[in-house]
C-alpha cells in the first residue's frame, strides 16, 4: 500500500491559515477598488491632458476611457504579482492620489 504525500498545493482550503486567507482578501480588494481609483484617475488625467493639447474634448475622453480598461488590467495583476498586500494597495492608492492631484491642477480653475 503507497501512502499519499500530502503537499501544500493538495491542502484542503480548511487547512489554510486565517492570515493568508485574510492577505488574499486584501489583494483582491486592491485590484478592484485600488485598480478602479487608479484606472479612473489615469482616465480624468489623460483626458485631461490631451484635450490641453489639442485634441478634440470627445477624442480626449475617449482615448482616456480606452486607456482605463488596460490600467485596470494591469493594476490587477500587479496586485497579485507584488510581494505583500501592503505594497498591493500602495501600488495602487499612491499612484491614483498623483494623477487625481495631477488631474485636478489640469482642470480649468483647479490651479489657481
């Protein structure tokens, strides 16, 4: 008779620590409310800037909505990939809170 070994991979998910399941929690609320802050914010700014630069208002908001869905993306899968869920949501928070104070100096009236 062979006598299974049990690796950390064929754990039950009972057998998982609170405080992983805890950090994964964490994680995948980062990349959906810290995902969605950062892509709405690069989606406020860049619209912003383009439109400063000459491109038609509709064009700007447009390019930066686009742009959104991959900035989404990619914060997703930072999140997931970083060492901890520390770094997770300073990786997402800390850039949203650059381009909403960016954003925001952009805005016609916001720097004066």
């Amino acid at each position: 008779m062979t006598h299974a070994v049990s690796t950390p991979a064929m754990r039950s998910r009972a057998g998982l620590p609170t405080r992983y399941r805890l950090a994964v929690l964490s994680r995948l609320l980062a990349a959906v409310f810290g995902g969605y802050a950062l892509a709405v914010t690069a989606d406020i700014a860049l619209g912003q800037l383009l439109a400063a630069g000459g491109m038609h208002r509709v064009h700007a908001v447009t390019a930066g909505a686009l742009l959104a869905f991959v900035v989404h993306a990619c914060a997703a899968l930072w999140v997931f990939a970083t060492r901890s869920a520390w770094r997770a949501w300073l990786g997402t928070l800390v850039p949203a809170a650059g381009l909403a104070l960016l954003a925001g100096w952009m805005m016609p009236g916001g720097a004066s």
